[in-house]
C-alpha cells in the first residue's frame, strides 16, 4: 500500500498550482492532507475511486485535515475525543482491518513561543492516544508533526536552537513517542540522509535548500518488518511544503 501526506498550506491556493496533477501522478492508496484552511462546501474537490474525509477547524482558514481513501476503513474518529484539543481540526484517524491510519497537524509553538506550553500538553495527550490505539493494532501516523527531530533534519541547527519546532522541549517529546514504541519510517531506511520537506517562503530558502524536515510517517514498531520504502517527493511544488511517502506490504 501506498501513503501520502502532503502540508498544502491552503488547499484552495494549492489546487491553482497543479495539486490534481500531483494528486494523479503520486497514485496512492491514501492520500492525507494538513492545513487544508477549509470548511466543507468551499472546494469541489473529489476524485474518483477515492473517499474522503475532511476535519475543518471551527476558527475559518486555520489548519484542518483530510483523507483521501481509495478503501473504506471499519470507522472514522474526528480529534482525540480531548475537548481542550478537538477544535483545530487536526486529527483525523481511519480504522482499517490490520491498522489505524492517523493524519495529524501538530500545533506550532508559535514566535516567541509563546504557544509551548499547549504544545507540550498536547504532544502528551496525541502519545497517549496513539499509544491507546496501538494496544489494539498496528498504527500508521503520518503529517506535518511541526519539529525537527534531529540536527540531521535542519539546515542551521546552531541558529534555530530555541525557535519553535527545534526546541529542546520539543525535540524530546518526538523521542518520547518514538520511545513509546513508534519508528520514523524516513530515517529508518536513510539513516545518513539529509533531505527536507519544509522550507521558508522567505530568504529564497527552497532555492537554497534551507529546509527542515518536520514532515513524517512514523509507525508501531510492529509494523517496521512491513516498511518497503519511503520518500520525501522535494521535487513536487505547490506548497512550502513537499509530499512525503511510505510504501507498507500490508
């Protein structure tokens, strides 16, 4: 099976810049979406063979998530059922028969970060409950998780130390989910690889390949035998982010 997830920072502005296209060309099973900054109605944009599933924020042109899904799960959860976490639109998890696929678009700590704390809160509540769901199967979780975890997966790391999503506090709540029993499937199979799929749109950074990679697939640890390959798509435009990919014989 093939999996996709793709940051378009806007899915309106996205699909004026060849989204379909991309949508076509990458073939996936499931195809997920964060900061789709929509609300249903406001975009036709299906495509056949697919369902979709869409998680819109209650605050209008804010972050939001989707699914495309090309099979259709056992059953759909919106957020983490979490009042304080569930009005952003930021989760969205599909129960399959041999796993949960789990589309998420993690808070930013924000400039100055001033939003930290609520981070910290809230990477807790997502371990718990992808831990939850890994006690019953395997679980799939992909999306822009908005850190980077190493200094292998920035391109200044001296200068941005204490900038929101390479803080130390941050950075350590991606080692504790990953401790909790989870593998980033990216560096699994390129451990010495530097490849990003964020950049700024300021300072030319793309031209300059002054990236971050804060996008990822990261499965339970009993799914890492299944893992066949795994992509970051920074040939693909549209966004000031780039498709990743993860390829699973399941």
């Amino acid at each position: 099976m093939k999996f996709i997830s793709w940051n378009v920072n806007g899915l309106r502005a996205c699909a004026g810049k060849g989204f379909e296209d991309t949508f076509i060309a990458l073939d996936a099973d499931f195809f997920c979406l964060q900061e789709t900054k929509m609300q249903l109605g406001q975009l036709d944009m299906e495509f056949l063979g697919y369902h979709s599933y869409w998680n819109s924020a209650e605050k209008k042109g804010y972050s939001g998530t989707a699914i495309y899904s090309r099979h259709e799960p056992l059953s759909v959860t919106y957020g983490m059922g979490i009042e304080e976490h569930d009005h952003e639109g930021r989760i969205i998890t599909l129960e399959m028969p041999a796993f949960y696929l789990v589309c998420v678009y993690t808070p930013n700590s924000q400039d100055g970060l001033k939003r930290l704390g609520y981070r910290m809160t809230w990477d807790d509540a997502f371990r718990e409950y992808v831990a939850g769901l890994k006690k019953e199967k395997g679980v799939v979780i992909c999306g822009d998780m908005n850190v980077a975890h190493e200094e292998i997966d920035i391109k200044n790391p001296s200068t941005n130390r204490h900038n929101a999503g390479f803080t130390d506090e941050e950075r350590g709540k991606f080692t504790e989910l990953l401790k909790a029993g989870f593998t980033d499937t990216w560096r699994l199979m390129n451990p010495g690889t530097v490849k990003y799929s964020w950049w700024s749109y300021r300072f030319h950074a793309r031209e300059n390949n002054a990236g971050w990679r804060i996008d990822y697939f990261v499965v339970s640890d009993d799914l890492k035998n299944k893992i066949k390959g795994a992509e970051i798509h920074n040939e693909i435009f549209g966004s000031d982010h780039c498709p990743v990919e993860l390829d699973l014989e399941i």
